[in-house]
C-alpha cells in the first residue's frame, strides 16, 4: 500500500511533504510535479497498478510552498537538489532516478547539474525552457503566458488569481474545467473531459493552495525568470518527452533544451499535447528511466 500525506523535517527545519508509492523493494523515482501542483500530480501521469507492473517506487514530492511543504523564502531551482538529497537520504536511497513533468522540468535538470552521483537517470515531459531564449515562447497559448508572467511582474495580483482559482476549485469544480478547456488543444480536452482525470486535477489544486497562495506564485514565477544554472553544464544523459501540440509548454523548448544539453535523448510525439502525453505514454516513459 501507499504512504500518502508523509512529511520529512528538512535540516533547516522546513517540512517537506511527500508520497510513497510502493511497492517498496521497487527502483526508485523522485517525480516533481507541474506548475502549479503538488504530489497528487503523480495520479495523472501512473497508478499503484503500473508501479507494481513496472516495478518502481515513486516517491512524489511538493515543492516548497506547495501541499504539505514549507514555503522557503527566495528558493531558486538549484536550492531544490539539497531537499531531494535529504529525503533520500532519510528513506535510504543510495542512488534513484528522477522525473520531472512540465514545470518540474528545470528541477530534474538542476539535480543532474548537482547530484549526478546519486542519481540512475534523469526524465524530462513536457518541460519548461527558459522563457529569455528567443522564440521558445511563440506558440504557447497568450492565456497561459499572461498568467504565468503575472507571477513575475505583479506577485501580489498573481496570489489574488491563483486564490480566486483554489475557491473555483473548491466550490466551482465544473466552471473551473470548463475554463481549462478553452485553452486545451484537442488531445488534452479528450484527456480532461474523464471524470477521474478531472478529479485528481481539482483535488491537485485545491491541495496546492492548502497553506495559502504564495507558493504557487513563486513557483511559477521561477518558470518565466531566468534560470540559476546553464543546461550547458549537465553531463549526464537526459531523456526529453514533448507533445508536438502542446500550448502549456511549446515544442521549440524541448528542441532547444535537445540541442542545447551535451547528452540527451529526446523524442518528440506530433498527435500528443501536455496532458496527454502523460496519459498515453507513461509506461513507455517510466520503462526508460528503469531499463
């Protein structure tokens, strides 16, 4: 059985929030979520069934400010290595893979800069590329990009709007869907439009602004600010997944992000977008990070 709800005392005294998926002798994966998520995240993209199919382990964390974990002042993609390093020293991990989706990406890249020791493979789906790099952003739907630049020019408004969404997840589920829709491409309005990806989507968001809206701000505020490291400087192999039809995160980035690390293994989908990659293709993604 799973371990849901679990948190970790971080060596700053910070909380970090987390579940274990087993089964336990499985290899292990750190997942880091989208933008904005939290560690319900991990049930868009598998379930207990293909983690035991596969025989992985999926340890699902928030990031700070996010779920269950403290909200950590000025955090910059390059603090976050130290916090996967304390968990899976805690849980005695040696060594693990690690998977980051959507805005999760440039956390997985951060920790194959900075802990490549530690660490079996690194995955990338759907990831955010620096947004400063000319051209990356011109087919992201404008909707997407005016809320996400909101949290860097106007943090104070962007904390109103993601507040205003929590309350729309809570007590408006159905409008709230019906707005994400407008902006979806074809295959992720298929994906959203079942009954349990929409439920796992709410419950996602409402758990996101558990203790308040800040850390959604930030967090997405870091997706739109210039990066803290260069992806230059990773040695190691990185697998890169990207949905050609993707308006949350552009096609140009996983190009970009292809070209520009000095070992990578990227593979490109032309039916697929942000969401259902995940769906349609999470065995074939997992099954790399573990072979």
């Amino acid at each position: 059985m799973p371990k849901v709800n679990q948190t970790y005392k971080l060596p700053d005294g910070r909380m970090l929030g987390y579940d274990d998926h087993c089964p336990p002798s499985g290899k292990p994966i750190f997942f880091f979520h989208g933008t904005p998520g939290t560690r319900f995240n991990w049930y868009l993209f598998g379930s207990e069934e293909l983690a035991q199919k596969l025989n992985i382990r999926i340890i699902s964390l928030d990031r700070p400010g996010l779920g269950l974990s403290d909200f950590h002042a000025g955090r910059q993609f390059c603090d976050w290595p130290g916090d996967v390093i304390a968990l899976a020293d805690a849980i005695e991990f040696a060594s693990f893979a690690v998977l980051g989706y959507s805005g999760g990406g440039p956390y997985a890249a951060a920790c194959a800069l900075h802990i490549p020791e530690r660490l079996t493979s690194v995955g990338i789906v759907s990831g955010i590329g620096p947004h400063n790099e000319p051209g990356l952003t011109d087919d992201i739907a404008p909707e997407n990009l005016r809320f996400t630049h909101l949290a860097r020019d106007k943090p104070w408004l962007s904390r109103l709007a993601h507040r205003l969404g929590g309350v729309m997840a809570r007590y408006m589920p159905g409008r709230l869907i019906a707005q994400a829709m407008t902006v979806l491409p074809e295959p992720d309005r298929a994906v959203l439009a079942k009954p349990e990806t929409q439920e796992v989507f709410i419950s996602m968001l409402k758990d996101a602004m558990r203790s308040g809206a800040r850390g959604a701000q930030w967090d997405t505020a870091l997706t739109v600010s210039p990066w803290d490291f260069r992806p230059q400087d990773i040695a190691m192999k990185v697998y890169l997944w990207y949905g050609e039809r993707d308006r949350n995160v552009s096609p140009a980035m996983g190009r970009y992000l292809a070209a520009t690390l000095p070992n990578s293994d990227a593979r490109f989908y032309p039916s697929e977008g942000h969401l259902s990659l995940i769906v349609n293709h999470a065995e074939e993604i997992l099954s790399v990070l573990v072979t």
